[in-house]
C-alpha cells in the first residue's frame, strides 16, 4: 500500500499526541492523532497515512492488536514504535516496524527519524531493531 496521507500519531497520552502532532505540524507535514489502536484503525481504513508513530501500550487495542490487524487486511504502512519501554527495538521488531524511538525523546531526534522513513523507507532507530522478531510476552 502506498500512501500518501497524514503522518499519524497513536498515543494514550493526549499531552504526547498533541505535542507530537503540533511539531510535525510546524515542520509543515499533515498530521493526525489517534488515542488508541482502535481509533487510528478507523482513521487508516478512511485515508491511509504517509507513517504511524505508534505507542505500544493503550487501552482498547494495543500497538501489537493494531499492527496484527494491519498484517491481517494486509495494509502494509511503516511503522516508528514509540515506548519508554526498554524493550523497544524487541517490540519494533515484533511488529515489523521500520524503527523505534525512545521516550523521552528529543525534537531532533523525532524529525530525523521522520525524515528517514518518509525518504528512505529504512531503519529510523538509533539503533537498528533485532531481526528476529521474538514473540510477545505481555507488557
């Protein structure tokens, strides 16, 4: 799946999304936010977005219900994990995500993670996320 769309921002935590939302704003790409898993799935079957910075521990559906959903209906979209887990380049991997980004994370380090996926299509992590994706164990 190609996309043009918005980038969308999938967070529980309303002050995250919108600052998240706001910046990428500024920085003059098409933004919206979603509260959870649930949420953003409706929002991607009406327009499919450009990337989903996705946190992984929400209400409703979770970053790994949202991204089985995905593989199911067969939407491939890149995917930036965002988790203050330490366990987030495992969890990028689980999903198939393109990168992580750990919270808290800086200004910079969000757009140039951004960038990279939206030009590259390619690891957007500090540090690249294992390749052997291990199975979910809850969290």
């Amino acid at each position: 799946m190609t996309a043009k769309g918005p980038i969308l921002v999938v967070d529980d935590d309303s002050a995250i999304r919108a600052t998240i939302v706001e910046i990428l704003a500024a920085e003059g790409y098409e933004t919206a936010g979603a509260a959870n898993g649930a949420e953003a799935l409706e929002m991607i079957e009406r327009e499919a977005p450009r990337l989903v910075l996705l946190d992984m521990r929400m209400p409703v559906l979770d970053g790994w219900g949202l991204a089985r959903v995905l593989s199911e209906r067969q939407l491939r979209l890149p995917i930036l994990v965002m988790t203050a887990a330490q366990d987030a380049r495992q969890w990028a991997a689980e999903i198939g995500a393109v990168g992580c980004l750990a919270k808290p994370f800086d200004l910079v380090e969000l757009l140039d993670a951004v960038e990279r996926v939206l030009e590259t299509g390619c690891d957007a992590s500090a540090g690249h996320a294992a390749e052997t994706p291990a199975p979910h164990k809850g969290g």
